[in-house]
C-alpha cells in the first residue's frame, strides 16, 4: 500500500467539533466590530518579501527566522503573511483609502510563521485583526481596548483575561532608551545568551521580549522606558489610562511589554491568560504612526490589535465549552420500502425546505430498518421524524412522528409545513 499522506507540520485541520466553537466565535466577534462601525477587509495570503521585512523590521524573530519565503517561476521573492498589518497598510496605501479620510478596518485569516509547534503556536494559524487609521488618540486606543473587553465578555471568557499595557514614546524616545539598555546589557555581557548578545547593537529592545527564563529574570533589573518617555507619550499614556479607569476597565503597567514588531511606538497593549500555558497572549496590538509613512504612504497615525483565534478557541474549549453551536436538525426524514421512495423523499424535502427556509431538516441515505433510522434520528437530536413508505409515497401521504412525546399522525404531504410550524414553536 502506499504511504497516506499527512498534513504538514504546525498546519492543523479543523474538525466539526472545533469548527462548531469557530463558527460562533468569528460570528460574535464579527457582529461586535460591525457595530462599532468597523468594516472588513480581504488582502492576499501572498505579499512581496520586502514588504514584511520593510513593515515588521530585518532584526526581529518574525523576519529572522519565522517567514515562509520562496521564489515564484518569475523570480519574484514571495511570502506568507506572517501577520496582517503589513498588507492592509499597503492596501489602504495602494487604494488611496487613507487619502483625506479615517479608517476602521478588520480582518481574518489564516497567517503563517515557521515556529516550533506545541499548544497554542502552529505554523498556520488565523488571526483576527483591527487596524484603525487617521487618529492619534488615546480615544482610539481605549476603544481598541473597550472593544476587545467586550469581544471577551460575549464570549464569556473575560474572568481569564488581563490586560498589560505600556508605552514605548515616540522613535526618538525610544532611541534614547535602546541606548540606555545596550549600556545596561553590555554590563551584563557575560550572561547573555546568544540571541540577547546579538541583538544588543542591532535591536535592544528585542532583548526585553526574550522567551528565555533566565534572560527574563535579567531583563526585570533592566533600565524600564518609562523613564525615557517624551513629553507627549506620557500625556498621551496617561490620558489613556484614565479613559480606561473610567470605563472601569482593569490594567496593569507592565514596563517590559515591547510586543514582537518594530512598527510600534507610544501604546502597546497585551491580553494575557494563565489558562494556556506559556502561550497565554491572546491579544496584542498598539500604535504605529510611522508605518504608514515608512511604506510610501502620507503620514497618517495609525493603531491597531490582533488576536490568535485558536488561542481563543482553546479558552473556549476549556471555560466555556457550552459555547460551540451543535448543528440545529429539526426533523429526520425516515425513507422506506422501493427505490422510488427515495427519490419522492428528495422531493419532499426540498418542498419542505423551500416552505421553511430555517428548518433543519435531514434525508436518509442508505437504506435501514425504521428502528435504525430512528435511532439515526436521535443521534442528530431531531425532535421530529418524518416516516415515508411505499403506502404513503403512493397517496401523497407522510407520517408526522413527535419523537419527544411518540405520538404520531399521518398528513398530507401539502399540510406537513403547516403542521411542523406548530410542533417546533
Ligand atoms: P508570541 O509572543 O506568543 O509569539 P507574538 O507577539 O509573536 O506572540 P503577534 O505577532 O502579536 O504575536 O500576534 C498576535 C496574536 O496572534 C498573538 O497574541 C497570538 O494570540 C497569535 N499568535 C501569534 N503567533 C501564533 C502562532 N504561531 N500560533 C498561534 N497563534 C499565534
Ligand atoms: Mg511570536
């Protein structure tokens, strides 16, 4: 026999028990952007190289060492989005969407990014992501947040979310600051790992963000950006934090949150859980008023946030498991006797369907004693069976059977719409 082939490494497949928590996740989190007036956006999975090492920065593990890089037949150097910023930027750029006017955007899709695969992290993942553009803020920046606190309340898991915030200034704040802890590392050369000894002189701050437990614990001692902040990343930073003191929304300072991507300056904001391990980030987002610029657009200040959608799921799964939506079958049709039956039994349920659009309503295939397609019945949590045999093939006839109280009645065919209506209300 030949070997079956398999899925690739870090690339899942979806089965209808986790497709049943996707479907009611994307719905509530598309519903809640709509009505805050956000619109969404579809870009290719595939961009040009450059773009993401222009966007996401040459000296960050995402460019480094995560993309999906190849050449097509015509030479061109491709990737795999390995997130969605860079591409609706350079859509929004592209369409003159940003020309004279505010953006509210959102997407989802699949990202990809060559990571070791374990819990919570794959090689193919999809996120959802909001981008803002055209406003400086902080009010954007709360009502990123508000709307994200909001997402996490309709999907019942707010109770395991926390919210880390920090500001990283302005680029030049955050220059003087890299300064400051590359003198703070170069103090503490000797016990650096190899990643932290590398990035000291070409991106600092990519220290902070170590995975690295023994280097966290260095990192804690480290000088902290706040201390470096322009006068109007503090104004900013603080005005935000009372916008959110007023929603009621909860927050911690954490001084280290850098987040993974050079775009970002002033807000940075994360979404952590302790439920999932060490792959507890659920969301994370903050402004990149450069970026716009940096991509050969006008300047425009710009924020946003995205989150990893089976990090989400596997919340669901585990604190809110009532929460996946089991397909609705209202009525099972029950076929018997001669092979004309089945053929009147398409018939009958397409009448059915085009009489009851919402009704959920399946056929039986492959024959079976009346005993076994009723327990099929069952199985699908049908409240109703519709029983079609010869006799009542011949005369038009169905019978009606409520599998709840067991009785049962034989109608004719033009009633049964009539009569399902009233059963299922
Ligand atoms: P992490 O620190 O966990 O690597 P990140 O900072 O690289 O995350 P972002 O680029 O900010 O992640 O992406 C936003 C969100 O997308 C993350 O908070 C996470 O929920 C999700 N995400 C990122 N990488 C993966 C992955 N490889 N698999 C699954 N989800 C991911
Ligand atoms: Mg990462």
């Amino acid at each position: 026999m030949e070997r079956k082939i398999q899925s690739i490494r870090g690339m899942k497949d979806y089965l209808p028990a986790e497709t049943a928590f996707w479907q009611p996740l994307e719905g509530t989190l598309t519903g809640i952007l709509s009505n805050y007036g956000y619109r969404e956006i579809r870009l290719p999975i595939v961009e040009q190289t450059q773009l993401f090492e222009r966007a996401i920065g040459d000296v960050t593990d995402v460019v480094e060492k995560e993309m999906y890089s190849f050449s097509n037949r015509s030479g061109e150097r491709l990737t795999l989005r390995p997130e969605g910023t860079a591409g609706c930027v350079r859509a929004s750029i592209q369409h003159g969407l940003l020309y004279k006017q505010e953006q509210r955007l959102w997407y989802l899709g699949p990202m990809f990014r060559y990571e070791r695969p374990q819990k919570g992290r794959y090689r193919q993942f999809y996120q959802m992501g909001v981008e803002v553009f055209g406003h400086q803020g902080p009010d954007v920046d709360a009502e990123l947040i508000l709307l994200t606190a909001r997402c996490w309340r309709a999907l019942g898991v707010s109770k395991h979310l926390s919210l880390e915030l920090n500001s990283i200034g302005s680029l030049e704040a955050k220059a003087r600051y890299g300064e400051a802890l590359v003198a703070f590392l170069s103090q503490h050369a000797d016990r650096l790992d190899e990643d932290c000894r590398n990035r000291m002189h070409t991106n600092p701050m990519r220290a902070l963000d170590t995975k690295n437990p023994e280097m966290q614990d260095l990192m804690r001692t480290a000088p902290i950006m706040i201390d470096y902040l322009d006068d109007d990343a503090r104004v900013h930073f603080s005005s935000l934090c009372k916008l959110l003191d007023l929603a009621g929304i909860l927050y911690t300072i954490n001084p280290r949150l850098v987040r993974g991507l050079d775009y970002y300056n002033q807000t940075v904001f994360e979404w952590v859980t302790t439920r999932l391990g060490s792959q507890g980030t659920i969301c994370g987002g903050g402004r990149y008023d450069g970026l716009v610029e940096q991509l050969g657009g006008r300047p425009t200040p710009a924020v946003g946030c995205a989150m990893g959608l089976e990090r989400l799921a596997l919340l669901l799964q585990e604190v809110n498991p009532g929460f996946a939506s089991t397909p609705h079958i209202d009525a099972y049709l029950v076929v018997g006797g001669g092979a004309g039956v089945q053929s009147e039994a398409l018939r009958l349920a397409e009448q059915l369907r085009d009489a009851l659009p919402s009704l959920g309503l399946m056929i039986n295939y492959g024959g079976g004693g009346f005993k076994k397609q009723l327990r099929r019945a069952d199985k699908h949590g049908a409240l109703i069976a519709l029983l079609l045999g010869d006799g009542e093939a011949a005369e038009a006839k169905v019978v009606v059977k409520n599998l709840a109280t067991g009785s049962q009645e034989t109608l004719p065919q033009s009633d049964v719409a009539a009569r399902l209506t009233a059963i299922l209300r």
